[in-house]
C-alpha cells in the first residue's frame, strides 16, 4: 500500500522496477552480476524529509508561487478522494499554456549530468581490481540531447515534427486545443556534477572489462538525502550547486542525468530499481520575488544502457516518462487538490489516484515504442492519456485514444475503485 502523498509535502514520482532476485555476489558482497533482465516493474513513492512549502502558497498556488508557467483545467467524474469522501469535480495543473489558447510556450531545460563516485571507508574514491568506482555519465549526455525527447519527429498529432512530450499533450487535448498550440523544450547543457556515495550505501556492477561500472545500485534515502540541498543556497549537493550557480530557474524543467543509476528502497537490494521521479525542489520567497514560493520543477532520470534490463527497456524510457508526468502534474498533487484523480486501478496493477500518466503504461507489453532520431532507435515509454484519468467514455483524445504514442496500449478504463483500490 503507497502511503497518501498529499499530507506531506511535496513528493517524488517515482518509476520503479523491482528485481525477482537479487543477483549472486561476486569478488565483495557489494559487486553485483551485470544484469537486472529478470527485474518487473512496480511504483512506489517517496517523500522527501527535508523539503518545505509555505501553506500560503499551497492556498493560493497561482499568486504566490515563482515556478513555470502553468494552465488549470477541471472535469467530472464521480469517484473517492484518499479520505474516502465522494466528488463528482476534479482539478489538474499543467505546464504551458492552456491549448485553447493556442500559441507555443517554450520551456529551458537544463540537462544537469551528474556521475558518481563510489567510496571507500574512509571516504576516498574507493579502487577495486586496480580500477576507480567513478560512473561517469559523460559517454550518454549526446545521445539524450539527440533524443526525440528535444529533437522532433513525426507523430500523429501534429501536422509538423515535434518533440516527444509535445506529441502526448497534443493528443490529450486534440478536440480542444488550437492548431499552433504547442509545449516545447529547449534543451541546455549545464556543468556536470558529482554525487559521491559513501560505502555500505550502494552496490555495483563492473563493465566486462572490469571498469566501472554496467549500473550502480543506490539506497533511495541516501540518494535523495545527497541529490537536494538541505537548505537554500547549499551548494554542497548537485540541485543546490545547479541552483547556486543559476544553472537552473524556478522557471525550468530540469533534469538531473545519471549514468546506469539504480535506487534500491528500504535499504534492500532486492527492493529495486527506481530509474527516475519527478518533483520539484522548493524554498520560501524573499524580497527579491515578493516573497513568493520558489519551485525548481526536475526530474532525475538514469540512462538506461541495452542490456542491462528486458529489451526495450533502455536509453530514455525514464526521461521521457518523468518529463511527460512533469508536463501533465509538475507539483505532483501536492496541494491535494490539483493532479489528484479518482482511485484506477491500471492492467499493470498499479493503485493510485493521481494525474502520473506513466505508471499507468509502466511494465504493460509494448510499453515503449520505437523512434529513430538522429541515426540511433530509441524506447520512450508510451503515455497515458487525460482522458484515461477521466474516465471519459468514449475519448475525445485523438482517434478516441486512451494512449500514445501507441493508441492499442490502452483500450480500456479503470473500473470504479474505493480508496487503495478496496
């Protein structure tokens, strides 16, 4: 059972998948067989302990908040919120501008690479077979930037090539919107950071040449507890240092790039392996912004090499999950108002009752789709649709779709669910 996320805030949406077995221990009880091809997927949510909002800007999220521009929408459908009381009207928060309007809004979108450094006891960058445990993400950034997740390709729903995430928006509101309504990225480059994980907090596997490393494993906690600032202007981590330096804006959608990097829950192994979530960093406002609520919108995303889990599941398939969930819940229901939806209960099992268009599809057959950009195929995973959410029969989506790219993925709603899908 995931625990209710709107009572804390905010929180991470997190895309998992968990191993059947742990693989058999090689040289240390921390170096790990080079494959994850027997892991399932599930979801899971973390909430972060050191994050803080101000209740002000949770009351009135428009005003008093400094973050990326963003449309409202309503709808009805009857259903239960997470305290079990009936409601027929439910609320959403989007990026961009509202597709009725028609227009373009053009988001930066930093690409943070972060590698790693695995250490030692003593806090050195620890040495096994002669070789250094430092994953660097350097040999993935170009192959993300060529991604369709930033350069554009032919879909359906537009009648010019666009981006990835562009394409799911369009499709979701194809009756509604105005032909030249798009939600684009523009993607930059930033200085790349180090997370330096100390020993007894990760497990590895080496390269076939016995470099470092196939993929890293790491404690979610720990990984969380290195990733953000404890406080504002601590540059110590790689948001706050990204944050410091003015590599990324509240005005952003970010993304924080790993190399081949695992998170395991509950300081288990077997409980793995989360490959992204989105949420957003937050601070209280000062003078300078009139003392509004300052949200980074981000995501972390790991590179996923070939091979390393079943086929298909590879390259982007997390980024372009985490960047679709940031397009369509950038907040992540954290209001409890606003990307909260009526209890589904999805065909990969998942139980939840927010606006996360990826956990619906996660781990479903032909979950990803194939897309060649710039000479190499890549897996973005295919998106649930609003529409899905909305329990709306028949679709007004493109082709009365509940899904895309993949119109076939989803053809069919949720039944009606009770709280926790009792």
């Amino acid at each position: 059972m995931r625990p209710l996320r709107r009572r804390v805030l905010p929180v991470y949406s997190v895309l998992a998948v968990s191993l059947l077995n742990v693989p058999s221990l090689g040289q240390s009880r921390d170096q790990i067989a080079p494959s994850l091809a027997n892991a399932h997927r599930e979801f899971t949510v973390l909430v972060p302990r050191h994050q803080k909002n101000s209740k002000l800007a949770d009351a009135y999220p428009a005003p008093a908040l400094d973050t990326i521009r963003t449309f409202s929408g309503e709808y009805q459908a009857p259903g239960v919120d997470g305290d079990g009381i009936r409601r027929n009207s439910w609320f959403y928060t989007m990026a961009g501008s509202a597709p009725e309007q028609g227009g373009t809004t053009v988001f930066d979108a930093p690409v943070v690479p972060v590698s790693l450094d695995l250490l030692d006891s003593d806090g050195s960058l620890r040495q096994v077979n002669g070789q250094p445990l430092h994953s660097s993400v350097r040999p993935f950034v170009d192959d993300v930037l060529n991604s369709p997740i930033f350069q554009s390709s032919d879909y359906t729903s537009s009648d010019i090539p666009t981006q990835f995430s562009d394409a799911v928006q369009r499709a979701e509101f194809y009756s509604l919107m105005l032909p030249d309504w798009h939600t684009l990225l523009r993607p930059r480059l930033r200085q790349e950071r180090i997370l330096r994980v100390p020993r007894g907090k990760y497990f590895f596997a080496l390269n076939g040449d016995g470099s470092c490393c196939a993929f890293v494993l790491v404690d979610i906690k720990t990984f969380a507890a290195l990733l953000f600032p404890g406080t504002a202007g601590d540059p110590k981590s790689p948001v706050g240092a990204a944050e410091s330096a003015g590599d990324i804006t509240s005005a952003d959608i970010s993304t924080f790039l790993f190399p081949n990097t695992y998170l395991y829950l509950h300081g288990d192994p077997n409980q793995c392996c989360v490959v992204g979530f989105h949420t957003y960093d937050s601070f209280p406002g000062t003078a300078a912004n009139d003392f509004r609520e300052k949200r980074y919108v981000l995501n972390y995303s790991s590179w996923i090499s070939s091979g390393v889990f079943a086929p298909g599941f590879e390259d982007v398939t997390a980024l372009s999950h985490e960047i679709s969930e940031s397009l369509n819940d950038p907040f992540v229901g954290s209001d409890g108002l606003h990307g909260i939806t009526p209890w589904w209960r999805s065909p990969n099992g998942n139980c939840q009752d927010d606006l996360e268009v990826g956990d619906v599809i996660e781990g479903l057959p032909n979950a990803t789709v194939a897309i060649r950009s710039h000479g190499h195929t890549y897996h973005p995973q295919n998106e649930a649709l609003l529409e899905w959410f909305e329990f709306q029969s028949p679709s007004f989506a493109l082709a009365g779709a509940y899904s895309f790219p993949d119109e076939n993925v989803l053809t069919e709603l949720s039944s009606s669910q009770g709280v926790n899908c009792r």
